[in-house]
C-alpha cells in the first residue's frame, strides 16, 4: 500500500509493522490479555502447534520510539534512470529481534498472575492448558468476516472441514469477536475448495495462506502464498492481489518482478 500511494501521488509514504505490542493499556485481544481472561473464568486455552510456536514481543516505548525515529527520516523524491519518478516509499518492521517462545510465555504469565494475586497459589495449569495442532490464521478469517458485511466474499481453502465450518458459520479459531460476527452478523461470506469459481470473477483477491518462520535458518516458508499468486493469475490475471501473509521484506516487490 505505502508503494502504491507513492506511485499514485509521488508523495512520501512509509508503511509500518509492528510484532505483538505490549504494555499498559495494550489492545484488549492481545494473547496475554485473551489467556488471562480465559484463566480466570476457568475455561481451557488452546495452544495451537503443540505449543511449538515463537513471538517477537515488543514493548510499546520501543514501538514509540522506533515511529519517532522513522518520522524523522521521510523517504526521499528521486527521479530514475528514464527521468520519471521513483516512488517514494518505505517499509519497516519494528519489533524486539528476539523470539520467545509460547509456552516460556504462558509459564511467566502464570507466575505473574500467582504473584499478583489474580490466581491463586494451587491454581491447575496443566488442567486449563491444551496443546493442538496449528489452526487456520486468524488474519484470513477476520477479514472475510468484516469484509462480508459489505461485499459478496468467497474463502478458498484446501481443506474439506474447514470450508463446511466457515459455511455453518462456524469459527475456526477461538476468538470472541469472529465468533459473535459469524453467529449474528448477515455476512454474504461462502467458502469453497474451487479455486477457479472463486477466483475468475473475483476484482480483489486477499491472499493469507499460512507461512511457516524457521528461527534457525532465519526462513520464511512462502511457497503457500506463491501457489495462490499462480492460480489468480492462471484463473483471473487482471485481478488486484494484496498480500496479508507474513512474509519477509521484499518479498512482494520480488514476486511482483518475477510474475509480471
């Protein structure tokens, strides 16, 4: 997006991510929040990928001071090689560069909510905890959620259950909002495995297939998302593609490149 403004107005624009912020006043459905309040009321938590899972968590004065550093450095107007302009955008990650991993994460949290009296002492952890394979992404599913209520939306997904799911309205994650929406919303949503239907006539097509992060090889797995590019473009090539996968930086000018 921060490439496309800068092309469209040749006006500076830079684009931002933040990993997993935390802090006072951290945003409500935030995993330490969401768990907490699961611990309280007795409920289980599910810890998706048998808890073999990493976060980069960042402290919001860091965040603060990283936006404080990139607003003093706006990208630079160039001209290229032809003459014309050369969009100027930028786009950064800021987060700790540091991954924890989740059940270290739950284990802190725990001494934390004993140590500041919000459980007690003998609370069962391991009674509250279940570990279960990794689920669909929530970035997938809360965009077809709110983007239904307004457009016709069609889910593409390979798998069977998940699909039927999605068409009984029926969540795939355990969040409290998605799970509201889908069960009281009038949401002109239907999932499919037919690739071709789905995308053929589609303007707009929101790809956020999974992509597994290697901590050791310092790896984004992003195959998934470059087999989606394929069929959209085998299917529909005149259609717009916005990628909301994680990915690594570069990654959507090097496909860009390498596909058109």
């Amino acid at each position: 997006m921060a490439h496309a403004y800068s092309k469209l107005y040749n006006n500076p624009s830079t684009g931002l991510r933040f990993f997993t912020v935390y802090g006072p006043a951290g945003c409500p459905d935030i995993a330490y929040f969401g768990f907490t309040n699961k611990l309280r009321a007795g409920d289980t938590i599910q810890i998706f990928n048998y808890g073999n899972c990493k976060r980069d968590f960042t402290y919001v004065d860091d965040i603060v001071e990283g936006v404080k550093r990139i607003m003093q450095a706006a990208p630079e107007k160039k001209n290229g090689e032809e003459g014309l302009p050369i969009p100027p955008y930028a786009v950064y990650n800021i987060g700790n560069n540091q991954l924890e991993n989740l059940l270290d994460f739950m284990d802190i949290l725990q001494q934390e909510l004993i140590r500041a009296e919000v459980l007690p002492v003998d609370y069962d952890f391991e009674a509250h905890k279940k570990l279960v394979p990794m689920q669909p992404g929530y970035v997938g599913l809360s965009i077809e959620t709110l983007l239904s209520q307004h457009y016709e939306v069609m889910a593409v997904d390979i798998i069977p259950e998940k699909v039927e799911k999605i068409n009984k309205r029926i969540s795939l994650i355990q969040d409290e909002y998605i799970e509201k929406y889908l069960a009281e919303k009038e949401l002109n949503l239907t999932a499919t495995l037919d690739a071709k239907a789905a995308y053929r006539d589609a303007d707009l097509v929101v790809i956020a297939a999974l992509t597994n992060y290697d901590s050791k090889k310092n790896f984004f797995g992003t195959s998934a998302v470059e087999a989606v590019i394929q069929l959209v473009i085998k299917y529909n090539p005149d259609a717009v593609m916005v990628i909301k996968s994680t990915t690594p930086v570069g990654f959507t000018a090097s496909v860009r490149e390498k596909y058109h």
